[in-house]
C-alpha cells in the first residue's frame, strides 16, 4: 500500500442493486477508521436497471496522522489506477476492463460470475449471448488478482441485496492487504446503517468465505458430458406418437449414418452428422402441436416444477394459468390434408384480406377439474395427428431434407453436415414456424449446390433475426435470388378537410 | 416520490459545531438556508432533484424558518420566481438540470437580468455534461455571457461550494447581478464532509410579511426605455462591481507551484489556468507526471476559478505576466473563456502563449486522461526539463491494454442502456404499438423526453425525433402534412404538464392538425423520480386504497377534463396492460375517418411507486397470518421453442434466457427470473400476438382459507387419478 497516494476503489453494477449503499458503507467505514474518503457516482437512471458506476477514494493515512493536511481527490477513477474492481455482473465487469480502467499490476479484481443478459443478448432467434468463458478469461488475465463467485447465488441464499455480499466479498479482498480494515470494521457500518441487519449480515458472511475460497482460484469452466442423443431422440419421437413412429426415427437415423459413411469412411469426424442430423432430427419428428402441448402442460412434473420456480411452501395453495391461443393452423393441422388445405387457404384468403387471422384466446386454469381434463382430452387426440395436414407437411419437408443431405453427403462431407445442421433453424409454431420453414426452404432451394461456408452463413444468419434481413443479405451474398415480397395489406387513412 | 430523505432532511437542521457528512448537492441545499434564503423552487432532473425533493420533504422544518418552497410546473416558471428579488431584500434559490433547463428558463433570465436584483439571487444547475449526460452537449456558460449573469463553477470539495453559495448571494446583492452556480454530474454526487454554520432565518419571510409592496419604479422593469438603460449598467456598473467583490474577497484561488526558474523561489515561467470545478481532476493528471502531490500542492503555479463569469482582466494579467507560455483548462465548446482570456492580455499588452483548445480536445468531458494528454504536449513545448516519461507511458499502457482487450473479446460488448423498469405500464404500449403497426404499415414516431424515450432503445426501436420536454406533439406538425399515414406524438405526463399541453395540444387543435398523440399517464414525473404533478393520484385515495397492487392514477382526471376543456373531441383511455385493446385502439386512430387531434391516454401507474405500496402492505398482511396471492408469470421450458418472440416484443427484465434442461434443444429457452411483479404482460402479449403457449400466470395463495384448502384438496385429488408423471 503506497502511504502517499489514495486507495481507488471501482464498483460497477446495474441499476437497483444497491452500489450506492455499498459506496455509502465504505465511506462510513473509512470515516469510523478516522480516514478521509470520497465518492462519487453516475446512477444516470439508476433504478433503471442501466449499468451505474461509483467510485471511492480512501486516503491510506488517517486524519490524525495527516495533521490537517486535506487530500485532493478525484472525482472519476483514472485508467490503470484503480486498486479495487467490484463488479455485481460479470459483462460490467469486462466493459470496465476494455474501458482500461483494470490494471493487471494493480488492480485486484472482484466480479460475480453470473450474467445478466442485455436485452440485445436476449433478442437473437438462436443464442445471442455472449461467451462466459471468454468473459472469465479476459477478467483473469487483465487483473493482478482476481475472485469471482456467483454473487447472486450467495444474495439469493442469504435472502438479501448483492451489495451486503459484495461488501463481504470487499472484506475478504481487504484482508489480502487492499484496505486497512478488517471484517468487524464492515460489520459495525452494516450494524449501524440499522435497516435489514440481520439478512446484510447473513449476505455479508457469505460473500466474505466464497471470495475467499474464490481467490486467486479461477472458477473450473463446466465441462458437459456428451448424452447418447441418438437414443434420447428416439425416446422422445416414441413418447411423442408411437413405437412405429419411433422406428421411422431410427430408419431416418441410419439414413444418415449410411450417407455420412460415404461421406467420411474413416471416421474422421467422429459421426457429428448423424449425432446432430439425430439431434434436429427428434426435435423435427417430435414437433409442437395442440396434442403435445396439451400432454405437457398436464403432466405431474410441470405442476411440480411450477410450484417449485414459484417458491411456492407446503401448505400454500397454487393455480395456474395457462395461456393459449389456439388458431385456424393448429385445429387444420389435425384435419385430414385436404380439408386442411382448404382451411389454411381459406384463412390465408381471410388475412390477405387484411381481416385478422381468427383464433381464440384462452385462460385454461390447468389446476381445476375441467381445465385439467380439457388438456387431457386434447392430450389423447394424439391418434388425429398421425392422420393429420401438419404431420404429412412435416413429414415431407423432412424426406426432402434426408435427400438433400443425402446428395451432398456423395460429394462433400462438410455441406452435407452444414445442411443437415439446418434442421436447427425448424422450430416454434404458428407464425414463427411458418417464418422457421420458410427460411428452412428457402436455403434448401438456392443453396444446396453451394459450399459449406456459404451455408453455414447463410443459416447463421437466419438465427440472428427475424425480420429476415441478415438472411436475405447472406443470400444475396451467396448469389441467391432474391424472396418474393411478401404482401401485407397496407391501409391508407382517408384525409379529411384541406387541412392535414 | 422513489426515495425518502428522512435522514438528509434531519442534516439540515445542523447547526454550529456539527460536521455535515453526504451527497454534494445536499450540502448546497444545506449552505442555502445558512445564507437565510427565503424561497427555493425549480423543476427536478438528475443531477439536482435531491436539492428540491429534500426541500418538499423537509415543508415543516421549511415553514419553522419561513422559507418558502415551490415546485414549478417548468423552469421557465423557476426563473420567473426569481422576480421577487428585483424589489424585495429576499435572497432565492432556484434549480434545473441544464442545458436543457436554461433553454426553457431563457426567457424569464434575460427579463431577470436586465433590471437586475436586490436581493441575491442564485441558480443553482446541474451541468449535465460527459460521462451519464442524457441531454444534448452545450454550455450553460453562453446564457452567463449573453445576459450578464455571474457563473460559479466551484472547485468540488464541500467546504468550498458551501462558501461558494454562500459567497454567490453576497456577490449576487454586491453587483445586483443574479448568478448561476453550476455543478457537474459527479460534483452533484460527491460524497464529502463539512463543518456547519447555523441556518440563518430570512428577515423577510412567510414568517416575517412585508405590510405593503414595493413602490412602483419603472426603471426596475425589462421594458423600454428602461432597457436602453439597464444594458448600459450592466458594463458600466454592475460586472465592475462584481469583479471588484471577486478580488476583494478572493472568490478564485490562486495556487503557488514550488517550480522556480532563477533564483527567485515560486517564479514559474510557465501556469495552468483551470474551471474550479476541474480542478481535482487537474490535480491527479499532474500526479501523473509526479507534478503534485496528495494534497493538491503542485509544482506548477495554478489559477483556480471558482468564478468563470466575469473574468477579472487584472488578475488573469497578474497570474500570465512574466510568464512564458499559460495552458487554460476548460471543459467544453467554444472556448469562451480562452477567447476573454487572449483578448484581455492583448490589451493589456502581455505576450504570454496562450494554450488551450490548440492541445486539449475540443468536445468531450474533461477526465483525467484527456487532460494529461494536453499536459504533455503543453509542457514538451513550453518546459523541456520537466519529466514527462511516466506519463506518456501510462498514456501509452492505457491505449495497449484497450487494444489487447478488445482483441481477447474478438467481439463487440453488447451495449446496456436503461430499460422500463420490470412491469412498467408504458413497456406494453410500445409492444401494441408493435403489432398495430404490423397491421396498418409502420408510422412515424415523434418521442419526447421521459421514461418512455427508453423505447428507443431494443426491443421496439421506435422514435424518429426528440425535440425537447413535451415538445413530441409541436415536433411533428411539419411532418403529418408531408405523410400518407398519420404521425403518432409520445409523450408522458410530466412532459404533458411541462409543456406538452401548449406547444402541443393547443397549436394542435388551433391549426386542426391530423394528428395522433399518445399520453402515458402515469401519474409522476417518473425518469426525475417519480415527483408529484397536478395529475398524481392524491395520498388519502392511495391510503384507502382496497388493493394496493392496483393503479390508482385512473382516480385522477385532470389531464382528461384539460383536454375536453381545451377542445379535443377524439379521446381514449385504455388502461396500458390491455395489449389488445390498446392495439386496436391505436389501428382505430391511425386508419379512422375522424380528423383533426386523435388522444389516447395510456393509464397505468408508475410501478416504482405501486412497489413502494405494494411492499410494505404485502408484509404487513403475512405478518399478521392473513391472506395473500402472490403472482408471478411463468414459462414452461419443455413447451418453449427457443425462438424468443417474446422477448423481442417485451424486453422485461426478468424475462430473459437460460440453458434449455433438455439435452436435444441447443438453443436457450425463456425463463421468467425472480422480480418477476406479475403485471401480466408476457400473457397479454401471448395472446395479442398469439405467442408459443408457453407462458403461464400462477397464483400462490398464502394463508388460505379452510374452503379454499378443502377444495385445492379435492382437485388435487381427482386430478391426481389422470395425471400423468
């Protein structure tokens, strides 16, 4: 510690967390130590959950030993001069980094390990979110030292706000030489600050031993042990229809297997085409409908894992609500093709009209007696399915698939895998599977001949939004004719007067 | 209002003796009643809400002193008040956010300052400038310049902006001049000690009235020809007199350097001329170049002003005389000061180099590293000998380890503006907004100032324009004339009341304009924290209230008789969680037959302010055993296809994403997280847009009644016989 110049402390966080009272305490706490301190912050719209920023000053020195002499302190932390690194959120943790504000000479660096995504993380049809691990990485290598631990874990269990359990966690820091204070100094400033003691206390003890055990240690990334997803696909399709349909599944599988094959003799990619082609596979077989959804949201399971995210106690009593909006594709979906053709054609002829699409609305409390069996009935019309429109256009559209990964399995391992990883892009249901299909065609039609590159592009791209205009851009790119507009029907207001 | 100030409001009753220990703004409120002001008012907005929000909260302690505190509709009505001072002994107080506050106050300032005051008048503004600034980047310095009005700018350490407000009073009566005291974002927000004076009681108060008026004199009116007049004293006496009271009573500081050329001790040939309130930052750049230590004590000479208008000609002459060459620190553009500072020494005839704008950066905020920057390159001119080698590498190890990061992250970190808050009312407009213009083509969206300017951002994307506090209606009266569809107005009700009702509403229907406008009625100034306007639900009716969950603000009509009084005939209500409803309420606007001014007034009350409700009731009830039902939404992950939607069309908070649990699924699934207040919009949403049927609303009841258990009971029961695991 370096007697002549400030202690620099840096806490970042998002709005509501409580930094303010986490800067307030250290001040105190420097105060109560007879040292001079300051802070300062930018909440901007703090409670708005944007990410706020404060900063404290401790001087090393106490008042007394300055003998009058009154410290200048910044008002702003100062790149590659900050001693301490509190981050309630593991991304704000590196902006401050790539902000330069972490020193790996100085800087101790104490972050929460978990993420709170950003909306524009959360926007992406596929997985927008940014890699943790890579997060953890620049976080360790960037700092002199570095403790990371699930912050809002610990607040969770200790039932109380982050900023007890980063002020613990800052205590633990402290003992490892960054501050001149020790654990009862914090304690008495959380005793006296004499709202919610006893859980800031609770959170406070728990920050202070996990950022213990948390030092120096960098967190072990988790590694995932690869299921036999052939197998789980093959459950799944049974538990969806039948046995036969199960057997379909395995049939479809070896298809892949056998083009694979060819495709790679040696083995040298390990069967990733047929692990994933299985993978999409399953999920497409076993796709939503009315039935399934129905089937799920019945089962003993989902109420007790309802119950569960709702913290809900024994002798509590739940009811829950289920939402549903039932419409004209799903009831056509379990009609016989040709009468659900006409249906679907003449709901499209209904919307181009610009009517609304019809549908219905329905709260069905899955907890009462008729709700309950309401979902049970549709659960049991799993023999309709089998017969039904969505099942043979499902059914097509996956033959048509095998093929083309068939085909390209003849010339080139890798297009064969990139259009059979595809199938990922086949989800949801109504309108987004509609708009799903339609990019699914839409690559199959222009891009099969093409490389994989170009492929696996192409589908990235469906992934990253859905107005459809990354897609379109990457075929473009690739060469592809440009998708028919679609028509929308588009009202004109009629003006009124000669004023407008 | 969000926060309570019990405790600050305690701190301003210190007296002599105490030692005051908080927030930087707090402490000015605190050294305006040691100066025996009489009356405060203002309009809030970060950074200075604290300074009348503690005000309001302190009313009894206010009317025991006789002070007297108003909350103006707008800051133009703010520094209207001051008027009381042009004849009155009574010293005011009035504070803004600026730039943006000083634009609307501009009128009322110049016809304040013309005639000029008696009784000291202070302005105390937010420089909403650099890092966490949410209004556009000027200076308020040019209104201090083009009305004669005196600027403070503090050096931001307590003690000194306790003096300088103090002092700013004094100097305010001494020159009859009113003076603007302005403070940066982070000054605002210091958190800093100083030692108390005793409040002082105004001699002519609410406690102390005055039994006749002023007596009429013309020359104290902002009307010719007393204009003529008053503009001539403005040079001729009134800034002689204020720079007269600057030296006299050493208003700007003046620290030595230690560096001496020669042999005379302190000679330096070289200076730094600084704002007051850069000051500190100043000082840790110059540790940079181990030019000064701790304490401030700098090896360079230093001119601190706590004063940036008027300058003293003698006194800049005084500090560059004999010296080679001056750098001038200021923050922002034009370079005002610079400019006086250079003329002023050429008519004075001292050929000091004058530095500034030439080596600092023209815009921006002024930190650390900017101004070490400019150091270098001043001090490589100007002073070869002094050592510059351990700044420039930290410059350059800085610059090396942005680069290295961003190489490490290989992609850009996603940027995290503010959002509506978790079960905001105005989140699920802007979603039916969405899909309204999913039917009926997308429209154009003039915005405004307020919590709902957050819709810029994702999810939604929507704004084209942001012209000013309540000015969204007036906005777009040049383009609904030019458009095939109908232009749509946002604006919330702080703004409406700002001044939204005039610029907007009136202009609106006077030129029969076609126009739609869309109000949040949310019942506060919500993005100033949640203040009280004319149209907040009263306290009784929030004290009565049954069920604290629900909105209370539809208990309020003031804004709906305003507009049926002024003369709007098209006028909706539709509570703001009814996504349909809304939907279809804003296709009937945009496509109906109906001309002239279409109003939709969205009703939901702030959030914030039900939770601050709701918190304590919820408690108290579980407390005491009884009943309660708490919501919470839901999504079932099985049943979740991954595809998001939902979230592109809410954007709450504690709907977000997480690791789908089933080993098939790569892509992540919607999960409602905890903080989840239940307003009800992820199932609004599931079926206005007819969403994956994923979501589900649960209700856990606790403390239920016996029929309530019995009946549970027997569902559980016969359900149990047909479920399946």
């Amino acid at each position: 510690m370096n007697m002549n110049q400030p202690i620099t402390i840096l806490i970042a966080g998002l709005g509501g967390e409580g930094g303010g009272v986490l800067a307030e305490w250290l001040v105190e706490l420097a105060i109560r130590g007879g040292h001079p301190a300051q802070a300062t912050s930018i909440p901007g719209v703090a409670q708005r959950t944007g990410a706020t920023t404060y900063y404290v000053e401790i001087h090393p020195q106490s008042l007394a030993a300055l003998g009058g002499r009154v410290p200048v302190m910044s008002l702003a932390p100062v790149p590659g001069c900050v001693d301490l690194m509190v981050a309630s959120e593991l991304l704000e943790a590196v902006r401050a980094i790539q902000n330069g504000f972490v020193s790996p000479e100085r800087t101790a660096l104490l972050t929460s390990s978990q993420r709170t995504l950003t909306t524009f993380e959360k926007l992406a049809p596929g997985d927008g979110r940014f890699d943790s691990e890579r997060l953890l990485q620049v976080a360790g290598s960037n700092s002199r030292q570095l403790a990371a631990f699930d912050v809002g874990a610990a607040t969770r269990e200790a039932g109380t706000v982050p900023s007890a359990v980063l002020c613990g966690a800052i205590a633990a820091v402290a003992a490892s030489g960054v501050l001149p204070f020790d654990r009862a100094a914090f304690e008495d400033v959380i005793r006296a600050s004499k709202r919610g003691v006893a859980a800031s206390l609770r959170g406070f003890a728990l920050g202070f031993e996990r950022c213990r055990a948390a030092l120096g240690t960098a967190p072990a990334p988790a590694v995932a042990v690869e299921p036999d997803l052939i197998a789980l696909g093959h459950a799944r399709v049974v538990e969806f229809q039948d046995a036969a349909y199960g057997e379909l599944y395995r049939q479809r599988v070896e298809r892949l297997r056998a083009a694979e094959r060819r495709a790679d003799p040696q083995g040298q990619h390990g069967g990733a085409l047929t692990r994933e082609g299985a993978r999409f596979l399953a999920l497409w077989m076993a796709f939503d409908d009315v039935v399934r959804v129905a089937d799920l949201k019945s089962r003993t399971g989902r109420f007790d894992r309802v119950r569960r995210e709702a913290g809900a106690q024994t002798g509590e009593i739940m009811r829950i609500a289920d939402h549903f909006k039932p419409g004209v594709t799903e009831f056509a979906g379990l009609l016989p093709e040709a009468l659900g053709q006409g249906l679907l054609a003449w709901e499209s002829r209904r919307r181009r009209d610009g009517k609304p699409s019809l549908a219905m609305p329905l709260k069905l409390r899955a907890d009462s007696i008729s709700g309950f069996l309401a979902l049970r009935l549709l659960a049991s019309l799993r023999w309709l399915r089998r017969r039904g429109q969505r099942y043979a256009e499902e059914q097509a559209l996956i033959e048509r698939w095998l093929v083309v990964v068939e085909t390209a399995a003849a010339n080139s391992w890798e297009t064969a895998f990139e259009l059979a990883l595809c199938a990922r892009l086949i989800k949801g249901y109504g309108a987004t599977n509609e708009r799903a299909k339609e990019n699914f065609r839409h690559i199959m039609n222009c891009l099969v001949s093409t490389d994989a590159g170009t492929i696996r592009r192409a589908r990235e791209a469906a992934l990253t939004d859905d107005s459809g205009s990354a897609l379109d851009a990457a075929m473009a790119q690739a060469g592809a004719p440009a998708r028919a507009v679609k028509a929308i029907p588009v009202r004109w207001m009629k003006r009124t007067g000669h004023r407008t | 209002m969000e926060v309570s100030f019990s405790k600050e409001v305690q701190q301003l009753r210190q007296g002599k003796g105490e030692t005051f220990h908080g927030e930087g703004i707090l402490a000015i409120t605190k050294a305006l009643l040691q100066s025996g002001v009489a009356y405060v008012g203002g309009y809030q907005g970060a950074p200075v809400s604290h300074l009348l929000d503690v005000m309001v909260q302190a009313e009894d302690y206010m009317a025991e002193l006789g002070v007297h505190v108003e909350a103006c509709s707008n800051e133009a009505s703010a520094a209207a008040m001051l008027g009381a001072s042009i004849h009155y002994p009574l010293r005011g107080a009035v504070t803004w956010k600026s730039v943006v506050g000083t634009n609307v106050a501009a009128d009322a300032l110049s016809n304040l300052a013309s005639p000029g005051v008696t009784g000291g008048a202070l302005i105390i503004v937010g420089e909403d400038y650099g890092e966490g600034a949410s209004v556009i980047q000027e200076r308020t310095h040019a209104f201090a310049m083009k009305s004669s009005l005196l600027l403070l700018d503090p050096r931001p350490q307590l003690p000194n902006m306790v003096r300088m407000v103090e002092q700013g009073f004094a100097l305010s009566e001494a020159c009859n001049t009113p003076a603007i005291l302005q403070l940066r974002v982070r000054a605002c927000h210091v958190r800093g000690s100083f030692e108390c004076a005793d409040n002082r009681s105004p001699a002519m108060s609410r406690k102390a009235l005055r039994d006749e008026p002023a007596t009429f004199d013309y020359e104290k009116l902002a009307h010719p020809p007393a204009t003529f007049r008053q503009e001539k004293l403005k040079n001729e006496q009134r800034l002689p007199a204020a720079r007269r009271f600057i030296l006299e009573q050493g208003l700007n500081e003046l620290f030595s350097g230690t560096r001496s050329v020669g042999s005379s001790v302190g000679s330096s040939d070289i200076g730094l001329i600084v704002q007051g309130g850069l000051h500190n930052t100043l000082v840790r750049a110059l540790q940079q170049f181990n030019l000064a230590d701790a304490f401030g004590a700098a090896e360079l000479p230093m001119l601190v002003l706590n004063v940036t208008y008027p300058l003293v000609p003698e006194q800049i002459a005084d500090f560059c005389r004999g010296k080679r060459a001056v750098l001038v620190v200021e923050e922002g553009q034009p370079e005002y000061l610079e400019h006086e500072i250079m003329a002023t020494l050429r008519r004075q005839d001292v050929n000091t180099a004058i530095h500034g704008k030439d080596l600092l950066q023209m815009a921006g905020e002024y930190t650390v590293e900017v101004i070490a920057q400019g150091l270098v390159k001043f001090l490589a001119r100007h002073a070869a000998d002094l050592p510059l080698a351990g700044a420039q590498n930290w410059l350059a190890a800085n610059a090396a380890r942005r680069r290295a990061v961003v190489e490490q992250l290989a992609a850009p970190l996603p940027p995290r503006p503010p959002q509506f808050c978790t079960g905001c009312p105005e989140r699920p407009v802007f979603s039916a907004l969405k899909l309204a213009q999913q039917n009926v083509g997308p429209v154009h969206v003039a915005a405004d100032i307020g919590c709902h300017s957050f819709a810029t951002f994702e999810p939604f994307g929507f704004g084209h324009t942001i012209l000013g506090y309540g000015m969204s209606l007036a906005s777009r009266a040049g383009v609904s004339p030019m458009l095939k569809r109908r232009a749509l107005a946002v604006m919330g009700d702080g703004g409406f009341w700002h001044n939204g009702l005039l610029t907007g509403v009136e202009s609106a229907l006077f030129n029969k304009d076609d126009a739609v406008l869309l109000i949040m009625k949310n019942g506060y100034t919500s993005a100033t924290g949640t203040q009280d306007i004319i149209s907040t639900p009263d306290d009784e009716i929030k004290a009565t209230a049954e069920n604290k969950h629900q909105s209370l603000v539809d208990r309020n009509h003031t804004i709906e008789n305003t507009l049926r009084g002024i003369g709007v005939e098209w006028l909706r209500t539709v509570p703001s969680y009814q996504v349909d409803t809304m939907r279809r309420t804003l296709e009937e606007a945009f496509t109906t037959e109906t001309g002239g001014l279409k109003v939709i007034i969205a009703e939901g009350e702030c959030q914030l302010e039900r939770q601050r409700r709701v918190k304590p009731w919820l408690a108290g009830l579980l407390k005491a055993g009884k009943r309660v039902v708490k919501v919470k939404y839901g999504v079932d992950d099985d049943v979740c296809s991954g595809d998001h939607s939902c979230i592109r069309l809410s954007g709450c908070p504690t709907l977000t994403l997480k690791d789908s649990d089933d080993p098939l699924k790569v892509d992540p699934v919607a999960t409602v997280i905890e903080g989840c207040v239940g307003c009800g919009l992820c199932g609004e949403n599931a079926h206005a847009a007819t969403l994956c049927p994923s979501f589900y609303r649960v209700e856990i009841v606790q403390n239920p009644g016996l029929g309530e258990r019995l009946l549970a009971a027997a569902r559980r029961g016969v359900i149990g016989l047909f479920q399946k695991p």
